[in-house]
C-alpha cells in the first residue's frame, strides 16, 4: 500500500464530501424544506457516548451545530481514504466507484445514526430515501471522478 493512495482517497472523498453538501443545500433550496437536525442530534448522543462534556446547553448546541457537518466530512475523507487504499494505483470503472463509495458513506451515516437511535429508515417515506440516496450517489460520483483523475491513465504507467 502506497501513501499516495491514502492521499489521493483523502482528497476525493473530501471532494465528495463537498458535492454531497451542494446537493443537500440545494434541495433545501428547491424543495424548501428546513435543514435536517441530525447531524447536530449525531454528535450529541456521541458527545454523551463518549463522555466529552460540551459546555453549557447555549454552547454545547453551537459546538453540536458546528460537529455535525465537520463528522460529515470526516466520515467522506475517512471513505475516501480507505477506498484509496484498497484501490491502490488503480483506477477504478465510474460506475462500480461510484456506488462503493456513494453506498459506503451512506451506510456509514445512515447506521450510525440507527445504531444512536437519532432515526429508523424503517419509517422513512420515498421521498425520504431519495433526498438520503441522491446526495449520497453525489458523493460517490464526484469522489470517484476525483479518484481517477488522480491516477494516471494505464498508459502512463507502462512507458
């Protein structure tokens, strides 16, 4: 395993972790609906779990406001990474990267968010699943565009 694999999946999945946010943003924009507050609701039950004290309640919800999104993107830099290593100087099809990634991510989130009791996907509707499942193939895709960009085509590699 090269560390140059490790940085490079680091690089796409923070890629990703960005497009992921541009598409919730902007379905929040089109759909006109309030941000989710899991996230914020994440890190309090890991804060609780973990036993790391946040401060008073006014502070200790800015620092859960605050940790949600920044879990978020290590959770996508975290993906991204251990892709990269399994990968290693490969590039990978679209396709098959985009949903490993994208899919790996979600499971991620999504269980850990069950695991914390902060949701069940049981009782989610369609429209639930497709405003979970599109940001989520955004990620994969750009940190899968990311990823191959960064390896040198197969051609390259043989001269």
């Amino acid at each position: 395993m090269r560390a140059s694999g490790l940085v490079d999946g680091a690089i796409a999945g923070a890629v990703g972790s960005a497009a992921l946010n541009v598409v919730s943003y902007l379905d929040i924009v089109l759909r006109a609906r309030p941000a989710s507050g899991t996230p914020e609701e994440v890190a309090g039950r890991l804060a609780g779990v973990a036993h790391v004290d946040l401060g008073p309640e006014d502070r200790a919800a800015n620092r859960r406001s605050g940790l949600g999104p920044v879990l978020g993107y290590g959770l996508g830099v975290v993906a991204g990474a251990v892709f990269g290593a399994l990968a290693g100087d490969r590039r990978v099809p679209l396709a098959a990267a985009t949903g490993v990634l994208g899919g790996a991510v979600m499971a991620g989130s999504d269980g850990t968010m069950t695991a914390l009791r902060v949701t069940d996907p049981r009782s989610w509707r369609r429209s639930d699943w497709v405003a979970d499942i599109v940001p989520h193939l955004a990620y994969g895709m750009a940190a899968a565009a990311t990823w191959n960009r960064l390896r040198p085509p197969s051609s390259a590699r043989c001269r």
